[in-house]
C-alpha cells in the first residue's frame, strides 16, 4: 500500500475517533450538544440537508474537472465524490481541492481569459478544510471554526460556479 494512503487511513481514523468522542464521552459538548438543542429529528434533517449540499457542490467541483481539457486535469472528475465518504472526506477534502486548484492553474497556463483568477480556489479551499478539523474540537473554539468553515464553503462553492460559467463559455 502506498504511503499517502496509509497516511490518509490513519488520519481518517483519528478523525472518526474525533467524531465519535462526544458520542462515547457522555459529555454534552460537539455535536452532541448541537443534537441536544434542536432534537434528534430536526438534527437528521439539518445531517440530510447538508449531505445534499454536498452533493450539489461535489457535482460543481465534478463539472469543474469535466471542463480543463485533459492535459490540464489533475484528477478523475469522480473523484470528488470521495467527499461524501465520512470520516475520510475531513482528509480526502484537501487533495480535491488541491487537485481543483491545480487543474484550473494549469488550464490557466493554456487559456488566457483565466488569467483573472489569482488563488484558483485555493484560500478558500483550503480554508474551510483546515476549519473543518479545527471544528472537531469539541467546545466553543471548534463550533466557531465550524462556522467559519461552513463560510469558507460556500465562498469556495461560488468561485466553483462563477468559474464553471467562465470554463463553459471557453469550451462553447
């Protein structure tokens, strides 16, 4: 097996250990707390909504890869949907986003009318994935990280669409 991923198992099972810890420490902190607060079944709701978000933006991300040309692509477009793959998605998050960033560089290097994107992505990618360890910890500190994450998210999302529209025209 090779190292990066016996890397990424290792660092998925202390994520999945991070998960469960409210679960099994009797404490009412983390998402225990959050489950507390609004009821085990609004708590479902709010999980499958979020999944479905996900989903929606592991597509964008997918239509992302679909659209650089081949030389240009970092990554299989299938590959994003490892992020729907708990508790490795809080570390497979990164390499997406590395190999998003990554691919629209290189397709930047080939069509000139990127030359307007700066990060590629990358700050806010990056962003809400260190956020999203970071909100693992299980008080205060992590729910705002998490929040912060969730932010992250959705500003990384936007550039994702705006610079899909931009990608698709190229292509037309």
């Amino acid at each position: 097996m090779k190292k990066l991923t016996l890397l990424k198992i290792s660092a998925s099972i202390v994520v999945g250990f991070a998960l469960i810890y409210p679960l099994i420490s009797g404490e009412t902190t983390g998402v225990m707390a959050e489950v507390e607060t609004l009821g085990l079944f609004w708590s479902f709701v709010v999980m499958i909504l979020f999944f479905i978000a996900v989903a929606f933006y592991a597509k964008s991300l997918q239509t992302t890869l679909q659209l650089v040309d081949n030389e240009a692509r970092k990554a299989d477009p299938k590959s994003v949907w490892f992020m729907l793959l708990i508790p490795y998605n809080f570390i497979e998050d990164f390499f997406i986003i590395h190999h998003v960033t990554e691919s629209l560089k290189a397709q930047a290097l080939i069509d000139s009318r990127l030359d307007t994107l700066k990060s590629f992505g990358a700050i806010s990618g990056f962003g809400w994935c260190g956020a999203q360890i970071i909100s693992l910890i299980p008080n205060e500190f992590g729910a705002v990280a998490s929040l912060i994450a969730f932010v992250l998210w959705l500003g990384h999302w936007i550039f994702i669409a705006q610079t899909n529209k931009l990608l698709a025209t190229i292509s037309a």
